[in-house]
C-alpha cells in the first residue's frame, strides 16, 4: 500500500483542550482520515484536517441505516511508545458488522494503515494521565444519493479520534428493562451499527428521567435473561464466579468483555459465560452472593454498577475494594495497556515510527 498522504491543518486547536477534564467524546482532534468506496474498490485514503465533508441529503445511510463503527483506544506506554490495543479483533468485528450491513470490505493492512496514519499525525493529542487514552472512531457509511431502497454502491471510510477520560464520571445506577427492546436473536444486535444506538435512545431516555444511568437490556423473548447495557457487557460476581451472559447474535463481542475474561482465567478466577437469568441476579442480591457488577467496553472499560433495579426494586451492590474482582481485572488490563505488565496475549500493537 502507498504511504497516506496528510494534509496538515493550518492552524492546531490543541491549545484549546483541557486535558485535566477531558470527560469522553467532547474533543475532536485536528486530523481525520477520510477515504472512499466508488468504481468497486477502496480508494486510496488521506489524512485530511477534522472539519465538514460534502454530502447530499438523499445519501442512503441517512435513509435506509447502512452506516457502522468502531471503538478502539490509543495509548503511549511508559517507554512513550504509541501502542492500539488490539486493532485486530477490532478489524474482525468491523468486518462482521459490515458484512450484516452488506457493505464492502477492506482488507485488514487497509484498515491499520489507516489507523497509524491518523493516530501519527495527531500524536500530540494522545493524553498521559491516567484513565485517559485516545478514543479511535472508525465510521463507515453509505453515501450514494438515491430513494431507492436498495443497498449503496458508495461508501465513505472516516477515522476520528478525541482524546478521553473515563466514560462514567461515578458508579452507575441501571434498571432492568421489562419493556423495550435492544435487539432480538437473528437481529444485528452483534453488529456495531448506528441504528443499535438511535432505537436505544428512547428507553434509555425514560430511564435516565427516572434516575437511572443506563437500561440493562434483556432478551427480546421474555425479558428473562439479561443480554448487555448498550454502552457496554456485563459481568456479575456471584458466588465468587466471574458470570457473564454468554454471547449470542443479540449481544455486541466485546473487545474488552473477551480480554477481561482472559484475564480472569489468567488469575484463577472462575469464569462463567452462560444465561443469567434476572432471577438470579434477585436472589443473590436477596441472599447476599451477588457481590459486584460493572461494564466492561472500550470506553467504559470497567465501569462499577453500584445498584440494579429489578421491576422497581433497587438492588444496592457493596462497595467495591482493592480485593474486588473488577479493580484487579481492571488494574490488569491497564498495566499491560501502559508496558507495566507483559503483553502475554500479544494485544499491544506498536505503532510503526
Ligand atoms: C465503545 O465502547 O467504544 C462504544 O462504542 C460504546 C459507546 C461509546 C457508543
């Protein structure tokens, strides 16, 4: 692949960011990377300055709902190394999400070149401090001007990147959702596409003005079984088991769902990917063997769920402490992200120089 040309922006708004309160997605950096699909292939990509891009209002994503993204984290180790932390099974996901959405692939090299381009130039923007990172959001949507319902023969690949703190300020409250629905089995609830997003909107509005931060969503069937949180999977401590929904075509693969379960094995943890039922999240709050819950997602990264309301009940989880699971896992996670730990597992990415 040729090298990615860039366009510098002429004038650089990094003075402008306070990176002691950088709270997540407030700030764009200078440079985006932009390509498109036309003619049957990936065109060449560029990095061009963050900015508008020329669009018409009969461009089908905004129609008919092909557009899907990705989010992926940046970090500078402690040797001041620019890392990603595992582009490559974010590529997988990219690339299972486009196939439901029946867009064209690109290849994987395509796909990292890219990233390293972007990531290269705004390197400056790549925060230090800790639990902040540089937030990579790969989008992809349809942009051939049309009514016809039909499936796009144009598309436009952009990279976005904003430097980020934690995604949650404190510990989140969430309710069970009884009524609404995320996704249904055979549905594209595992795909990372913007309509997953939009149609949460609305319950978890009507959550949020209740007092709650986020819906836990459960199965489109009955109701019964809890599936993910939208924004994030979810892991439960129960019985001193790491328990978590077992993946199905309704929950999103999380990047950080799979690493904190490999980490968990790693430590002796046991480990339980299968149903779990809202039944039993009840009785081990009732009995006292539910003993932690949180989110884990790429900008949630492992965000503590300090109560969980089951049809008006309201579930308050123990405090957490430097013995809970979830501050190990995370500590773990963060250690091999920043060079403190070795990368065992091989998902630390060094960007080329
Ligand atoms: C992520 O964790 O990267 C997400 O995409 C969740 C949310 C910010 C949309």
């Amino acid at each position: 692949m040729n090298p990615i040309p860039v366009e510098r922006i002429s004038q650089s708004r990094l003075s402008m960011i306070d990176f002691n309160n950088l709270g997540f997605g407030n700030y764009l950096s200078d440079h985006m990377l932009l390509a498109n699909y036309n003619d049957g292939r990936w065109q060449d990509p560029k990095v061009v300055p963050y900015g508008e891009i020329p669009m018409t209002p009969a461009m089908l994503s905004l129609h008919y709902g092909q557009a899907i993204f990705e989010g992926m984290k940046a970090f500078k180790n402690k040797n001041g190394e620019l890392i990603i932390f595992r582009p490559q099974r974010h590529y997988q996901r990219l690339l299972k999400s486009m196939e439901r959405m029946c867009m064209p692939a690109m290849s994987e090299e395509y796909f990292i070149n890219s990233l390293n381009a972007v990531i290269k130039t705004d390197e400056q923007w790549v925060p230090t401090s800790e639990g902040s990172s540089l937030y990579l959001r790969p989008v992809i949507f349809a942009t051939e001007s049309r009514l016809g319902v039909k499936i796009s023969d144009e598309y436009k690949f952009v990279i976005l990147t904003s430097p980020v703190g934690p995604y949650f300020a404190k510990p989140v409250r969430v309710k069970v959702e009884e009524h609404y629905v995320r996704a249904a089995e055979g549905g594209t609830g595992f795909a990372k596409c913007a309509g997953n997003y939009g149609g949460a909107f609305y319950p978890t509005q009507l959550a949020k003005e209740q007092g709650f931060d986020q819906v836990l969503w459960t199965d489109a069937c009955d109701h019964k079984y809890i599936d993910e949180s939208g924004a994030m999977n979810v892991m439960f401590v129960l019985n001193g088991k790491l328990v978590t929904p077992k993946l199905t075509s309704a929950i999103l693969d999380g990047v950080t769902r799979n690493s904190l379960l490999t980490l968990a094995n790693k430590m002796g943890i046991v480990v339980e990917e299968r149903k779990v039922s809202v039944a039993e999240i009840k009785e081990g709050f009732e009995k006292g063997t539910l003993t932690e819950a949180f989110g884990a997602g790429t900008a949630a990264v492992v965000s503590t769920i300090a109560a969980i309301n089951i049809s008006g009940e309201e579930c308050v989880l123990p405090e957490i402490n430097g013995h809970s699971i979830q501050l190990r896992l995370k500590k773990r996670l963060e250690d091999i992200r920043h060079g403190y730990e070795p990368d065992e597992f091989e998902w630390i990415y060094k960007i080329p120089q």
